[in-house]
C-alpha cells in the first residue's frame, strides 16, 4: 500500500482552524503526547472535524494508515471516497489529486517558514 501523506486542517485549544499541516507532523505530535485522541482534523474538503479517536479507533496507525471512513455503524461517514481516474470522489464531488497536493504543498512552505 502506498503512504500518501497527507495535510490536514485542525482545531487548536482556542477552536480557531489552523493548517494545513502534514499527517506525518500531526504523527508525531501523537508520538511525544502533544495532542490527544480527541483533537479535531479534517481534509480540506470535508465539512467538519472528527475526531483522531474517531478517524483512527487504533490510535498506533493515525495518520499512517487512511482514516476509518465507516463509523462504528458501518455506514459511510462523508459519502465515502475512492480513486477514480487520477480523483478523489469524496461526498459526491470529484475532487482532483491535484487540490489534495497543492494543499500539501502549502502545508511544506508553512514548515520552511516556521524558524
């Protein structure tokens, strides 16, 4: 399987959105106990935040492996995604594989910027 790593939009402690930045950053932040399972994230094309705990029930593969899309209905949380075509069809829209690395692309200039 390939790791696609990708950058995610967050709640801070104050509810203001801050992002995007990379799974792999948020990771680690997982790692040195940072952030808890309850921190809130999402794609730029989702909605709403969920939860890491929600996203991820196993806490060791978040933002490693894609998020858990069914919930523990087993129904599908946001109309669900697959690749189709070089797309992302997320909730009906296609989304093109482009938008999803140029919001990665600035989430790696605000790493550069930040001393």
């Amino acid at each position: 399987m390939m790791h696609i790593d990708l950058a995610w939009y967050f709640l801070d402690v104050h509810g203001q959105e801050q992002g995007p930045v990379r799974g792999s950053k948020l990771r680690q932040w997982i790692q040195r106990g940072s952030i808890s399972q309850d921190f809130r994230v999402r794609l730029f094309n989702w909605d709403g935040y969920s939860s890491v705990q929600e996203l991820w029930p196993n806490c060791e593969v978040a933002f490693l492996l894609p998020p858990d899309i069914y919930g523990s209905s087993g129904s599908l949380r946001w109309g669900g995604y697959k690749h189709n075509q070089g797309q992302i069809v997320v909730e009906r829209h296609a989304v093109k594989l482009e938008q999803f690395v140029e919001t990665a692309d600035k989430a790696d200039a605000a790493e550069k910027a930040t001393p």
